[in-house]
C-alpha cells in the first residue's frame, strides 16, 4: 500500500497493489517475492508469491468502505524489497489503466 497525504483536503489516497499467489499471467506485470520477503509479510502460507504492479485498486482511507486502518498488519517488507516494488510500479503503470477506482 502506498498512501499519499492531500493536505489540502485532509485526505489520504491509497494505492493497493494486489498480491497474489498464482503465477502471473504473461501479459502481466508482477514481480515475485522472495522468501525471505514473504516471511517478514506473513506470506508463509503460499510457496510463492507475486506482487502484481500493472494493476492497482486506488481509494481514500477516509472515506473507505474496504479498507479498515486498525487491522493488524500480517508484516511488512523491507525498505529494498518495497524501493524494488515502486521501481516496478513505476516501469508498468505508464504502459496500463487497470486502476480500479474504490471510491465510488
């Protein structure tokens, strides 16, 4: 999750990149988690796994009906493994919309 403050508004907006489980599909911009990243994420559960960074579900926690701030996270990945992440992102979101917009 990346979360950008609106100071403006008071608001904060979120971007979601979706984790998966299942190998991505060749037209789909993912990266794969390594294992010790998917144990400092709580990911232990999968073999494998992938961050998938083409495609992104935005909304505002303010105002959001999916996403609740006091949840525990499960983990958290490193600063390197999350800088390689918005590397990632930032190659493959100019290339594609699949933004799902939650806000509405």
């Amino acid at each position: 999750m990346l979360r950008i403050k609106d100071p403006d508004r008071a608001l904060h907006h979120l971007i979601l990149l979706p984790i998966t489980s299942q190998p991505p599909r060749p037209d789909q911009a993912a990266l794969e988690i390594p294992d010790m990243e998917r144990r400092r994420a709580g990911l232990t559960r999968y073999p494998r796994a992938w961050v998938v960074v083409g495609e992104y579900n935005y909304d505002i926690a303010e105002q959001s009906y999916y996403y609740e701030p006091n949840t525990p996270a499960l983990g958290a990945f490193s600063a390197p493994f999350l800088r390689e992440i918005a590397k990632a992102v930032r190659a493959a979101l100019p290339r594609t919309t699949a933004r799902v917009d939650r806000t509405v």
